[in-house]
C-alpha cells in the first residue's frame, strides 16, 4: 500500500511538473505573441471566426480584443473571394507554411491599406487554425512609387540630354544651307522681276518656247506665288532651327540670377496678350503674397508660361475659354508651385509623359513642331524643378511646375505712389533689375490707400503732393492702421521747406529725398532701409 502511495505521489509531482512547464511555455509564448511587432490574427479555417489576436493587431485595425473576438476575419480583407480560395490553398497544402498573401485590409473605420499576410495553418483541438501575421507595406508601396518616378525623371533627363546633343548637330548642319536659301531667295525674286519683261518679248515672238519646261504665260502667272511659298517654307525651317537650338542650348539657361515668379507670369501675359484677344480666352489670376525670389534665368520661365499659355488657348474649341494660373509657396517643401490649367479638349492620360518628348504633337496639321513642351521640360529641369500634366480627355488639363526658391535675399515688395509718370517708371525699371523687389504702382493719394490695403507692402516710396490726397494725408492714415506698422515709408518730394514735410517728420517719418536725386544712390538707400 505505501509503494502505492509512493508511485502515486511521485506521478502527481511529475505532473505538477509538467503543468508548470506548460504555463511557462504558454507564458512565453503569450510574451512572443502579444510582443510581436507584426499584427498577428488567429482564426477557424471554417468559420473564420477570430479566436486570437496581439496588441499590434489592435493598434493596426482599431478594433478591441472583444470586438475582434465576435469578428469574421473576412470582415478585415477587402477581397473576400480571393482570400478564402488562399486560405483554402494554404488548408489543403497546396501552399507551403508561411505563404505570403498579397491584397487590402480594411481597418475598423472602413479605410483600406495595402499589406502582406504571412499564413499558415495549424490543428488544435481537432480543428485547423489559420494563424496570419499581417504587415502594411502602405510605406514600401510609396517608396516604390517614389523611385519608379526617379527612375523615369533620370530616363527623361538621360534622354533629353542625348536627344540636346544630337538637337546641337542637327540644328548646326541645317543652319547654314536655310540661311543660304533665305539670302538668295529675295535674290531670286528681284531677278525674276528684273528679267520678266524680256521673257514677254521672247514669248510674243515664239509663245511655245519653254522655260524650264514651263511656259511663260505659267511662269507669270504662278512664279510669284512659287517664290513666295519658297520663303515661306525657308521661314518655316528657320524657325523649327530657332526652336532646336532654344533646346539644346542651356548656357542662356544656367546664366541664373535672382528672379521673381510674379515678373515671369506678369512679362508672359504681356507677350500672350493679343493672342488671349483673337481667342476671346478668360485669365484668372491667382498669385499668393511673399512668394520668395528663386534663382533662374527670367527669360527662360517666361517662355515656358508663355508656352503652357499658348497651347492652352490652342486646346479650347469653345467660346467660353478660362485659364487659371496659380502660383503659392510651400514654406516647408521650400518650393514655389505654379499651375496652369484650362477647361480645353484635355489630353489623354496614355500620353502624358509622351507630350514632353521632342517633336511628339497631336498638331501637325495646324503645323504644329512638338518643340515647346519639350523645351519647356528641359528649362525646368535646368532650374532643378519639375514639371508634370494631369488630364482626361475632353476635360481639360492641368501643367504643374514646382521650383526650388533661392535662399538669401527675401523678395521685397514696393509700392511707388507718385504722380509723376516719368520718375515713377524710372524707379520701377531700376528696382526690376534689382531682382529681389515685387512692384507695384499708384499714382494719387487715394489709390495709394486702397492699394495699402490689399498689397499690404514692405516699402511705400510716397510723394508728398499727389491729386486727390496728398502724401501727408496717407502718413497720417497709416499710423492709425497696426497692420502697417512694420511698413517703411520713404517721402520723395521737390519742396524740402513746406510746412506738410515738416508734419510728416513729426509724426515720425524720417525718411525724406528730395528730388532730383541721384537714382543709383537711391537704389542703395531702399537696400539699406529695408534690409
């Protein structure tokens, strides 16, 4: 009896021993499991049903662990038929252990992400699991799509710049032979006018006679028009030549300065504007405030909003044409973002990384040589920006351009009130070439206030006498309003001794020209005052 209780006690320690092991194992692994970084979820290969799940599936899917556990898995997938026929190929092995199962997942606020479930399957209790470890890859998705877009920035840039030296070539070898026609076709044509008449005597004496197969009865009847069409064709060739050196040229480009987006949109507009007439084409005008200077060659920029401008009025076959140009500043990306969009024809979205290669036009009919937008692209790129097209055929296009700013110099903005015209444009053209200062112009006192208002600048360069209110009267506007306190003001004026300058200086205004001034030293001046 008592080796029986011996033998008894022994196997109720050695399974007090066993269960002990079994609590830590299931101790550590309930550690592994809920310290598991990837989302685990376990659930019936039948019901699919969810039986388990570990912090980070909660945290991921945002579900608690009693919504989840009164849950169908198939509630978390977004393509139910597809993974029940995975699962069902991971239960009957027709899958290996761990197979990896691409698709969405859908959270419990009904957003979708991208992710890869690591499946297997087990059997507990008689019944398979499906144990899957869910991971979103939304991160790698967009790094992926970050580097197939420089991939193909790199390509298009590759290719431009073997295409630029092949342009130079082209364009050289051409060069000479169309400026040899267009010098001699004038040449021709006087020749033709000079010897007509003694070709009508010949012809009264013998009308059959040819010349050059042709009779002269044709030859005075067309040759003119033959001649012209000749220079015409010379003229066409000279221009595609103009446009392929603009492309494979870039020392104009990289010739770079400090430049403001506002000058290049404002001098394209300008350059645009009998074209916008004819077309009867709206422009909607939308530039924000303080955008900063970048550093680029004017011409250059204003020629690619002039291009995006013209082939904008070119894609509207309608008669209430708009187009809206806009430029912001994004101050944490450091860029400048420019958009062009019209409500055209639109283009088709297959095409629309090949509308920036050379000579790829939709216009060859209209004669159309498929130069622009490829210069365009190679400009921007030169300026270290990008350019890109969002369309849909028959609903317009929009032309993105983002370009890094400048760091240094702040972009100043100047409003001149003065009523003299001449000394006004005098101060304005120096202060453009400046590049760092944004213009603007009033020309009496009251303009002076509304513009105060609205443009809210850096600098005010003020007359003291000016129709309707004078510089005094402005001064003592603008300290009543706080949000011009921080505004310099600089009072010109040719009457140093009147009783109105002296008001102004007592309220505070020391600043003070007299006219004539010597303008460099001027400029100067302004640098110093509001730097």
């Amino acid at each position: 009896m008592k080796k029986k209780i011996k033998a008894l006690e022994v196997e109720i320690s050695s399974l007090n021993e066993l269960l002990n092991a079994y609590k830590e194992n299931d101790e550590k692994y309930r550690q592994l499991f809920e310290k598991e970084s990837d989302s685990v979820v376990v659930f019936d290969a039948e019901t699919y049903l969810i039986e388990e799940v570990n912090a980070a599936a909660k945290t991921l899917f945002g579900f608690s662990e009693k919504e989840f556990l009164n849950l169908s898995a198939l509630r978390i997938f977004s393509k139910n038929e597809e993974t029940i026929q995975k699962i069902h190929e991971v239960t009957q092995g027709c899958l290996t252990q761990n197979h990896v199962i691409f698709q969405h997942f859908v959270k419990k606020d009904e957003s979708v992400f991208p992710g890869a479930m690591y499946a297997g399957s087990f059997v507990l209790k008689g019944r398979e699991k499906i144990f899957g470890a869910i991971r979103d890859t939304t991160d790698k998705q967009q790094m992926a799509e970050k580097l197939r877009e420089s991939q193909e920035q790199l390509f298009q840039a590759q290719k431009m710049e073997a295409l630029g030296t092949l342009v130079a070539g082209v364009a050289h070898e051409i060069n000479n032979p169309i400026n040899l026609i267009m010098y001699n076709t004038p040449l021709v044509r006087r020749i033709w006018q000079d010897f007509k008449p003694v070709l009508k005597d010949a012809a009264r004496k013998n009308p059959r006679k040819k010349y050059g197969g042709l009779t002269y009865a044709f030859l005075d009847q067309h040759l003119d028009q033959m001649i012209s069409d000749m220079d015409l064709a010379a003229k066409r060739v000279e221009t595609i030549v103009g446009r392929l050196k603009d492309f494979a040229r870039k020392s104009s480009v990289f010739d770079k300065a400090d430049m403001s987006i506002y000058d290049a949109v404002h001098n394209s507009l300008r350059l645009a504007q009998s074209t916008l007439k004819k077309s009867n084409v709206e422009v909607r005008l939308r530039l924000a405030e303080n955008i900063p200077l970048i550093k680029g060659h004017l011409q250059s920029i204003e020629q690619v909003i002039l291009n995006l401008i013209i082939n904008a009025i070119e894609a509207i076959d309608h008669d209430h044409g708009i187009i809206s140009i806009n430029a912001d500043y994004d101050q944490q990306s450091q860029n400048i973002y420019l958009s062009l969009d019209d409500n055209g024809k639109g283009v088709e979205p297959s095409i629309h990384e090949k509308i920036f290669d050379p000579f790829y036009t939709e216009k060859q009919a209209q004669g159309g040589t498929g130069l622009g937008l490829s210069v365009s692209y190679s400009i921007v790129k030169a300026h270290d920006g990008k350019i890109a097209c969002v369309s849909q055929k028959g609903k317009g296009a929009i032309f993105n351009i983002s370009l890094p700013v400048q760091p240094g110099k702040k972009l100043i903005k100047v409003l001149i009130a003065d009523d003299d015209h001449a000394l006004q444009k005098l101060m304005y053209k120096v202060l453009l070439k400046e590049g760092h200062y944004h213009i603007e112009k009033a020309f009496n006192g009251t303009e002076a206030l509304i513009k105060l208002g609205t443009y809210l600048p850096d600098l005010l360069i003020l007359d003291l006498f000016m129709p309707q209110m004078n510089g005094l009267e402005v001064c003592k506007t603008i300290v009543k309003e706080e949000k011009l306190s921080k505004m310099e003001v600089i009072i010109i004026t040719g009457s140093p001794q009147s009783n109105e300058l002296q008001m102004i200086k007592d309220i505070g205004f020391k600043h003070i020209f007299t006219k004539p001034f010597d303008i460099k030293k001027f400029v100067k001046d302004i640098e110093r005052i509001v730097t």
